[in-house]
C-alpha cells in the first residue's frame, strides 16, 4: 500500500526533499532508444528547462538535479517564508503564469471594483495558490505532467511516460543533505556516462560552475551556497561552495560495489582542474559577500 505524501512531507520536520522520477518499465526514454534506434537526448534539455521555470515560479529551490536518460533526481528545498511574504497579487500572477485563472481573479488583479464577497472569495482562492507553491506534489506534477504531454505529442501517441509517483526522502540534517546533493550531482560519473563532475550534462554541479567560471554570484534559479552558519542568515545551502566541489570530488573517487564509474584517482583535485587552486579563497570570499 502507498503512503500518503502529506506523511513523507513535512515542512516542520526539515524543508529538504530528495525526490525520483523514472520512465515508465525504465526504459531511455529520455536517452537512446536501442529497440526503435531513436535519440531522445533533448528532452533532458526540457526537463532541465522546466525544471528551472518551476524553481522561479514555486517558493521552492532547486539544490540540485541530474538528468538521466531514464530517471531524473533533484534536491528541493521548500521555501516557505518566501511564499509567506509574497502579496495576494504576486501569489495569483505566479500561479496564473502556469495556469488558466477565473475571470475574478483576473479582474482582482487587473484593479477592477469588487464586492466584499468577491474580494473575500478571490483571497481564499488565492491562498489556496500560496499553499501549493510550497507544495512539492504540485511542483513535481507540472514538470512530470508536461514532460510526458511533450513527448506524447513528440511521438503521436498516448499512454504513461512515467512509471508513477515521484519518490521522495526527506533529508533530516546537514550531512543527509550533502551526502543527498553529492549522490545526484555525481550520477553522470557513477553510471560512466561522464568522468568528473564538471563533465557531467544535465547536472546542477556543472550549472554552478559554469556559473562560477562567468563569476555569477551563483546559477541562475539554483539555490545558493551561504557557508557556514552566521547572523543574519542569508537564504542558501548551509555550507561552502569550494568545500561542495571538495566533497564531491572526494566521493566520486571511491569505488562502489554496484556503480561502474568513478573518478580517476590520477586526476588532480577538482580544484587544480578547474584552475580555482590558487584563487578559490578569493572567488569563495567574493561569492559569499557579493
């Protein structure tokens, strides 16, 4: 028997979730089909594409992703205190961007006169909106439900494109967090599809350096790195950007049981690769003050 999602998510318990898509049977539905040898690669562009279109319009942050030719994973973060400080005009025109609205709520935000009743009915409707754009089911609803609207189109058919429900593990504390971002960002090497991190397409670790090789504060529409925990709190990932890529080039040089890649021990630390050895002290002091 299932579980429902309202027990497996818990904004009280943390506001972490590592969540799990796959394709219907697992088959490449978003890679190389070998039985009708056909590609479908781009639509690990779309996915990432909707995916970061999500993140601006939901008060909920994407920590991290990759996209795989079966399955995609992603780290949210639910972001509550955004969606508490929102106005009821800026929670019905989030919600209206992916949404046909009623004609009320239109002339709501338009300025038009309204009744006490219809305000009062156009405020429930919209704090119904401010819910869902914490909700995780909500969010992950419109990626999966407009994917597979996409693909079905693509192929002219119908039928499932994902197998079910997302899955989704809560992330309890710092370490389950990190340990959660470093196992998704390094998919791409673990299957010996990339050889280090920032080979590694449809990754949000490649998204961040990328971005930090263009001296961006952070990636756009990815939640930031802030460091180590100081007053007042900026809204971000608990811990450094360096020490991540640190961490993660760590990890991806363990051999596992069961994972067919992993980084070549002969390789110099990500760091050196990257050539942010000398000045990673600096770009970190700049990136977290910036």
């Amino acid at each position: 028997m299932t579980t429902a999602r309202s027990s497996l998510i818990n904004v009280s318990a943390t506001p972490y979730y590592h969540c799990v898509s796959r394709c219907v049977r697992r088959t490449f539905l978003c890679g190389y089909d070998k039985q009708s040898s056909t590609c479908f690669e781009h639509r690990q562009g779309w996915i990432e594409h909707r995916l970061l279109l999500l993140a601006q319009t939901f008060c909920i942050d994407v920590c991290a992703y990759a996209i795989m030719s079966n399955h995609y994973h992603v780290v949210l973060h639910i972001n509550v205190k955004e969606a508490e400080s929102l106005s009821l005009e800026s929670v019905a025109e989030r919600w209206l961007s992916l949404h046909a609205g009623p004609v009320l709520v239109n002339r709501f935000i338009q300025g038009d006169a309204l009744s006490d009743a219809e305000r009062e009915r156009c405020e429930e409707m919209i704090e119904v909106w401010r819910e869902r754009l914490t909700s995780i089911s909500w969010f992950m609803r419109l990626l999966n439900q407009h994917i597979a609207t996409q693909a079905n189109r693509e192929e002219k058919c119908t039928g499932h494109f994902w197998e079910g429900r997302f899955k989704s593990q809560a992330l309890l504390d710092e370490k389950a967090l990190a340990a959660a971002m470093a196992y998704v960002d390094l998919n791409p090497v673990h299957a010996d599809i990339a050889d280090t991190p920032e080979a590694s397409e449809y990754t949000s670790v490649k998204a961040r350096i990328e971005a930090l090789r263009n001296e961006q504060h952070t990636a756009p529409y990815l939640f930031p790195f802030v460091g180590n925990p100081r007053e007042p709190m900026p809204e971000g990932l608990p811990f450094r950007l360096m020490d991540y890529l640190e961490l993660l080039d760590w990890t991806g040089r363990q051999i596992r049981e069961g994972k067919r890649g992993h980084i070549n021990t002969a390789l110099p630390p990500i760091l050196s690769r990257l050539g942010f050895f000398l000045w990673g002290s600096y770009l970190t002091c700049r990136l977290r003050f910036s």
